[in-house]
C-alpha cells in the first residue's frame, strides 16, 4: 500500500514539474517576442524613414534604423581629404563584414578614428558626425548593405527624396577606394574615396 502511495506521489510530482516548466518556457516565449513599433517606410522619431526592422532580436543595441530626411541629406561630400587619409584602408575588426547590417556606426567610428580629418564635415563621416537633424546628433554613415536596404525598402518606393545620384557608404573597399552607389540604377561600385558625392545619414534605435 505504501509503495503504491509513494509511486502515485512520485508521478504527481513529476506531472507538476512538467507542467510547470511548460508554462515557464511559454511566458518566456511569449515576453521575448519581438513585437514592432514601426513599420517599413513609416516616419522615424527623427523625421526620417524606417528601412529596417530587427524581427529576429539579431542586435542587441537596436531594433530599427532609420535614414534621415532629405532635408538633413549631405551633398557632395568626400570619404576622405588628404593623400594619406585617401590610402586608409580601414578595416571594421567585427564578427560580421565591414558592409553588412549594422556595421554602418562602427565602420564610421573607424573613420574618424583614423585621424581629425574625417571629423571636417567636408567628409561624410564628418557630416554625420556634426549632424543634429529631428532632435537627435546619434546620425552614421550607412554601410554598404544598410545603404543597399535604404534603396530596396524607401528608393524604390519613392520614399525619402533620394536622388538619382552616387550615395556613400561607409565601407571601405580597398586603400584609396570605398562603396558607393548610384541610386538612379541601386548597384554598389567601388569609387575613389576623393568623389564627390551624397551622404544620406542612418540612425539606429
């Protein structure tokens, strides 16, 4: 009799433990679902246009970026100034490519890290760096893929007043030459770093 009280204890226990983890793993679930604020094209805290959502929680600093308004847009800018700025190759040390997603504010930082000139705003990283446009100076230059998103997501759809001009990134290509691209076309070519061309600042939040 007692053995049969100690197995039907012993499997209440057991169905109770099973329960409960259950209903832990779906509260857990359901607290860490992503769920959007924003929307793709939509207007941005800053005035801008959301062109990219973080659905997957991939990044832990930011859910969205957002492009600036045209108005707060950079024109003819130069990715570096001088003979030796022109021939940095720099280099994002990161898990990822320098030109994927979310590498746009750490591939600025390399910029300016680089030495004082990329802090003129004559540079696009100097521009974005400068820059206080909707209530918010945390403005970067867009990596190669962000710039490429910037055209799929708001370009294509005639959101944000882009040109039919070359636009900056800021991924480095090679020494003396970096991404760009034309947004009357949306293909990323490697340019001289001396071009004179758009920036169009990203945030991210």
């Amino acid at each position: 009799m007692q053995t049969k009280k100690r197995r039907a204890v012993f499997w209440v226990i057991t169905l109770s433990l099973a329960l409960l983890t259950t209903v832990i793993s779906l509260v857990h679930n359901t607290d860490s679902k992503f769920v959007a604020t924003y929307k793709i094209g939509e207007q941005g805290p800053a005035g801008g246009f959301i062109f990219y959502i973080d659905e997957s929680s991939k990044f832990e600093d930011f859910d969205y970026l957002e492009s600036a308004p045209f108005a707060c847009e950079g024109q003819e800018k130069l990715w570096a100034l001088t003979p030796e700025d022109l021939s940095s190759a720099i280099k994002v040390v990161s898990s990822w490519e320098n030109d994927s997603i979310g590498l746009g504010q750490e591939s600025t930082d390399a910029m300016l890290n680089v030495s004082e000139n990329f802090y003129d705003v004559l540079t696009a990283s100097g521009f974005t760096y400068a820059l206080e446009c909707g209530g918010k100076s945390d403005w970067f230059v867009p990596s190669k893929s962000e710039l490429d998103l910037m055209y799929q997501n708001l370009a294509l759809n005639e959101i944000g007043e882009f040109t039919d001009g070359y636009y900056w990134s800021s991924s480095s290509y090679l020494a003396g030459r970096a991404w760009n691209m034309p947004f009357s076309e949306g293909n990323s070519f490697d340019g001289n770093k001396d071009g004179n061309f758009a920036v169009r600042p990203i945030r991210a939040f």
